[in-house]
C-alpha cells in the first residue's frame, strides 16, 4: 500500500494558506506513470474525504484533467518522492491548482523557453528561483483548467506572469493571447513551500463571501 500522511495545508505551510484547503500526501511506490497515477488518486480521495465528500471513486476523466466529485474542487500533482491532492469545497473555492518539482529542476540557462524577460531578471541565474516561477505556472494553468472546466492548449508559458511578492505569496495573472481566455477566472493568488529537495506551489480563486 501506498504510504500515506495526511496533513492540511495549514500545517504544510502558514496560516497564510486558506484554512478551507484540505490536503494528503502519498510517496509514488516506484518512478513508473502508473504508480504515479495512483498515488495522485490515493492522495485525492483522502483529501476529499477530509473536505466532507464521501466518494469512493474519482469520476472519469474526459479530458487531460483529473474530474472531481459534485459541490468539490480540486488539484493533484506528483513528483518520483512525493503526490500531494489539494481539496475544497465549490462554495468557497473557485478553482485551485497544486504543483511538485524538485528545488532546482529547472536551469536557469533553460528558463528563457518559459519565462519572460522580467522574470528572467529576476531569477538572476538561480535555478530554485527559475523552478519556483516555472511550478506556479504549473499550478496556474491546472487552475484556470479546472475553473474553466476545459484543457487549455496551446498556451505560452511566456503569456503565464508571476510575480514574487514576498518570501512564499505569489500572484499569477494572464497576458498576452490568454488573458482573455482566462478571464472568467482573472488573477490567481498562490503561496510557495520548500520541503526538502522539493518546493510546492499552489495557486486559487476564492469566491467571494457574503457581507
């Protein structure tokens, strides 16, 4: 069996996360897709069920992206050391987009095919910096798919822009040719995460509360 740990993302992180975000992790038993796949759908279903929802099963996918139960929200992603399911609720969440990568997985002499120009100068040369803005627009990209409730393709990671606000907020918003295809959804707001060799990034769309 998959070795699983639950934690919330509170407890991952800081009380900067939203507390509404339910979250459960599960070490890959080895490197094959297979494996990864169902440590994502392990950890996916504990985290459902720790959000309120009693499914036993994900839906059928009909497209790239996971499909999540009625009135739940969701993103998984995994990496060969861990798969990490972000859950909530539709009622107060709009979309969420989770993403793994080891620290410094993308150089920075390759970070020019993903990033813009400002971007680059930010990252200075510093793979971990390049790989952090690379796993938020990761998780941008799943959360506008999953808001929107469609696969978008052919988008230019160059048109995803993320700024660094502080040490772990992040702001992710479109340009270029997709702002307008992810406006329903709009600017993203997201919080990054180092454990270990590992940096998380995850990235929502709140809905707005009464009052």
């Amino acid at each position: 069996m998959n070795r699983l740990a639950e934690v919330s993302i509170r407890e991952l992180a800081s009380s900067d996360w939203p507390a509404q975000f339910v979250c459960a992790t599960t070490v890959p038993l080895d490197r094959t897709p297979a494996a990864h796949t169902e440590a994502g759908r392990t950890a996916a279903l504990h985290a459902l069920a720790r959000a309120g929802c009693d499914a036993t099963a994900l839906p059928p996918r009909t497209g790239r992206r996971p499909a999540w139960p009625s009135g739940f929200v969701g993103s998984i992603a995994h990496d060969d050391a861990l798969a990490i399911a972000v859950a909530a609720g539709v009622d107060t969440a709009r979309t969420l987009g989770v993403d793994v990568e080891g620290h410094d997985a993308l150089s920075a002499g390759d970070a020019h095919v993903v990033l813009r120009d400002s971007e680059l100068a930010f990252v200075g040369g510093d793979a971990s910096v390049a790989t952090l803005l690379w796993s938020a627009k990761e998780s941008a990209y799943k959360a506008w798919c999953t808001g929107l409730d469609t696969d978008l393709d052919g988008v230019d990671p160059r048109d995803i822009h993320v700024t660094v606000l502080d040490q772990c907020a992040l702001q992710v918003q479109a340009v270029g040719e997709l702002r307008d295809r992810v406006a329903a959804i709009g600017v993203l707001q997201g919080r990054s995460l180092r454990q270990g060799d590992l940096v998380i990034t995850l990235v929502w769309k709140l809905r707005p509360t009464a009052g």
